[in-house]
C-alpha cells in the first residue's frame, strides 16, 4: 500500500563526537550569531544533535572583526548567563579563530597571551585566495612559544589542490588539522568536499567542527549522515 506521508527525516546523531570546537556563537561580534536569541536557538539545536561542550571560537580579524580577549570573554560570560538563566544545561566555553596576518604576527611579536581550545591548542586561518609565503615560519614561533597549531579547514583552501604535497609540509611543520564536517556535505562547493575526502582517506584530521555561523549551517549539518564520507569519519574516530 502506498503512502502519501514523507517518512520525516531523524537528525544526525554527533553524540559520538560529543564536543564542537569550532563555531561563532557569542551574538553581534563577528559574521556569527547576530544577537542573543539567535546564540539560544543554535545552541539548543547543537545540543539535541547530541552535543554536550561547546568551544565558540569568534574571528579575530584585523580590520574587520578587532575582537579582543577581553571582548570575547566577556561576551561569552553574557551568554552562559543567559543559558543559566533558561536553564539550557551545556557546558559552553570560547577561544578565538585567528587570521594569520600582520597582527596576528604583531601578538605573537609582543607575546601577547593567545585564547586557547585546551591546554596550549590555538586556531588559526589564512586567506581563501593565497597562503602566506611565510606559514610555516609563523607556525613554528607559535611552537616556540609552546603553542600547538591547529589549521582551521584545510580543505577550503582550495588553491592548495595544484599543490597537494603543501599539506604533508604543513603536517610536518608541526600544524594539526580541523575539518569543517559541512565540508563532507558538499555545503562550501565539490572542490572543498574533494579534498576534505582525500585528507580523511589520508588520516590527516586532527579534529572536526561545525564552524556554525548561523541557521542554513544548522539545516545541513542534519543531513551529514548522507554524506558519502561519514561512515570514515566516524571510524576515524
């Protein structure tokens, strides 16, 4: 007998993944969450996906988003405030993504204390054009200042497909690697998910995170499970 309801579609379960380490949820400071409610609602959602910690990591952009420690810690005690007040029950902390550029350069120049994920893991991006000619020389003073690199999405950077090996030298410079899991969805174009594919195959990934900005990243984070690649993320544990 046919049936003329669309069997509703259960969200993925991340709950084996447990912890985002990569989002933009403190409201208004960057091209994250616009305000407080919208901070609520994504939270609330990442949650009944099965996540128990979050790690928001607000831009850190020189010209753009001039956000500070101060400004960033500040606004995330403003959200755990509100999330205690609803009685939301999910352990939420912040760190920063990092633009490696003139300033970036400039704080660690000046040994200005950087935001960490845990222990000494600091998150850091480069343009989507160009790399800078000098990365890994900025990678290995974050490790002299007893910092661990971890590259955000390295599969965004598209430009580095004519040039393959550059993530084995990046490996071996000392980066670790973050996948941006919308990225096996096909969500940022065929290119990205190509290489996110190859350094899976690879084993390459150090850690994967949903870089949330907003609700369209929400509505296909819940279609991951159909992603060709997501039985390999889960046994690469």
């Amino acid at each position: 007998m046919f049936s003329f309801w669309k069997k509703k579609k259960e969200p993925v379960d991340l709950s084996w993944l447990g912890v985002d380490m990569h989002s933009h949820l403190i409201p208004g400071i960057d091209d994250g969450s616009p305000d407080m409610v919208s901070s609520i609602s994504y939270i609330k959602e990442l949650k009944q996906l099965g996540y128990r910690k979050i790690i928001t990591t607000p831009h850190i952009l020189s010209g753009l988003y001039p956000n500070t420690p101060d400004v960033i810690l500040n606004g995330l005690d403003d959200l755990k405030k509100e999330l205690a007040a609803l009685q939301i029950d999910i352990e939420v902390h912040a760190a920063a993504e990092y633009f490696i550029d003139e300033y970036f350069q400039t704080l660690l120049r000046e040994k200005k204390p950087l935001l960490t994920l845990k222990d000494n893991l600091v998150l850091v991006e480069v343009s989507m054009l160009t790399a800078p000619l000098d990365l890994q020389d900025v990678l290995f003073e974050m490790q002299l200042q007893h910092y661990q690199p971890v590259l955000a999405h390295p599969e965004r950077y598209i430009y580095l497909r004519s040039r393959i090996e550059y993530f084995d030298e990046l490996k071996n410079a000392g980066a670790q690697f973050q996948l941006n899991l919308l990225s096996l969805t096909g969500y940022y174009g065929a290119h990205a998910r190509d290489l996110a594919e190859y350094l899976l195959e690879k084993g390459m990934y150090d850690y994967a995170g949903t870089d949330l900005h907003g609700h369209r990243h929400l509505e296909k984070l819940k279609t991951l499970s159909s992603a060709p690649f997501y039985a390999t993320l889960k046994e690469a544990n």
